[in-house]
C-alpha cells in the first residue's frame, strides 16, 4: 500500500516502528474502513479481513452521548483492534466533550493517529502538540457548521485535517456537498505533506468528488463493510480503475 512508504516515530506504546500513513508524500488515496459498521460479534475477524481488502488503516469512532447524541465504544474496543491486527494504522476520532481526558487511554490502547473536535478545544495547538509528543500523528475536526477558517491557527501545526461531511454522531447520512470548498480551501493552504481526511456518506460516487476537492484520506463504514466484495468497495473508494475479485 501507498501508505507504508512513509516512516513513522515509536506509536501507541508499539513494540516497534509502524509506518506511518498521515506524514509525506502520497500517490493514491488513502481508505480506512469505519469499525462502526463492522460486525462485532466477530470484529477481530472483520478488521483483518478489510486489512486483507486493501485497507490502509482502521478507522475508530468514539461518542460520548454529549458532544454527540450516540454513544459508542471506548480505549478497549481500540486495544481489541489493536490485538487482532499489531500491524495496521489505528486511527481513533475522539466525538467527545473532554478529549484531553482521554488522549493517554488510547495511547496505551495502541491508537496512531488522535483526532479531536476543534468545537470543544480551547487551547486546540497545545493539545496537537500534547498528543505528538506522545509519539501519534494528531489530528483536529470540524463538523458540517464550523467554517474552515476556524482551522486557520493550527493548520502548521495538525498532521491531519478532518472534515466532516455529516453531523457526526451516526452513520449512514446523507453526504454533504457543502463540505467540499472547506476541503479545497484546507488543501490549497496546508500543502501535500498532510492528510485531509472526509468522514461521513462516502461511497463510490462520493469520494470522486472528495478526491477531486483535495482530499487524500476517506473513510468509509456501511460502504466497505456491507460491501459482497470489500475489495472492489476499497478499491472504488481509492478512485482504482480497476481490481481484482476476492
């Protein structure tokens, strides 16, 4: 995968140096599965088989119910992940109130990548900075309402950008279209070494527009994981002309 030519610093507590897939030059889109929609009376088995599917990363989405109406899975679904696949990119969107509360739960838990709500972060670049020195990639998100230029203080700072492209909170929304000139504004100003990531609706038809916008990383649930072949479904994500079956 594209991803695994970049280097990344000691993650998460890993034995080991992961690569990292959130710093440096791409060439192909990045395409991390939603575990929100994967099966979890079977998710080791899941999460491998997406991985095998061509996934770049695994993408895990905690709520708390406040900052977001749903609640969801919590540092030990993140260590499950990370017991199941030592060797895939955890990439964890905090949807909560107290993101600092959190950050070292999930740095035991092997998280890579730490992304948290721009709307509930006072001090946004001490926490990036915070969350780096721990050896992650740090990332910061807006929901559909916040306009990009809210990001204008941190975007030398953040490794990744993530625009969301639904009211965060549950899955199989509608996409947003109005999110796309947030991406297009965001990439023109934070160059090619850092990752926009779009979550929210992305399907096939989707993520060609999110590609074309500027984004290089999307992530996908009910796309992926209801897919009869995972594979094409990544592969169609990624904007590949075409694949192999299973």
């Amino acid at each position: 995968m594209t991803a695994r030519r970049q280097r990344g610093k000691g993650q998460g507590g890993m034995t080991g140096a992961l690569v990292c897939p959130f710093r440096g030059p791409l060439t192909s889109p990045l395409v991390g599965p939603s575990i929100l929609s994967a099966d979890f009376t079977r998710l080791g088995a899941e999460v491998r088989d997406v991985v095998r599917s061509g996934a770049d990363y695994i993408h895990v989405d905690i709520m708390d119910g406040h900052f977001v109406p749903n609640l969801s899975m919590g540092p030990a679904i993140c260590a499950a992940v990370r017991r199941a696949a030592p060797g895939v990119w955890i990439d964890v969107h905090l949807m909560i109130g107290n993101p600092r509360a959190f950050i070292d739960p999930f740095v035991r838990a092997g998280a890579n990548n730490i992304t948290f709500h721009l709307e509930v972060e006072r001090k946004p670049r001490q926490l990036l900075r915070q969350i780096k020195e721990a050896g992650l990639t740090a990332g910061i998100a807006i929901k559909p309402k916040t306009p990009w230029t809210a990001l204008a203080p941190v975007l030398d700072e953040a490794d990744l950008f993530l625009v969301m492209s639904v009211e965060p909170g549950f899955g199989g929304q509608a996409f947003m279209r109005s999110s796309l000139p947030k991406v297009r504004a965001i990439r023109k100003r934070c160059g090619p070494l850092r990752r926009v990531e779009m979550d929210g609706g992305i399907a096939s038809d989707t993520a060609a527009a999110c590609r074309d916008a500027g984004c290089d990383t999307l992530v996908a649930g009910a796309h992926v994981f209801g897919a009869k072949n995972r594979r094409v479904a990544i592969a169609s994500i990624r904007g590949a002309r075409s694949v192999r079956g299973r």
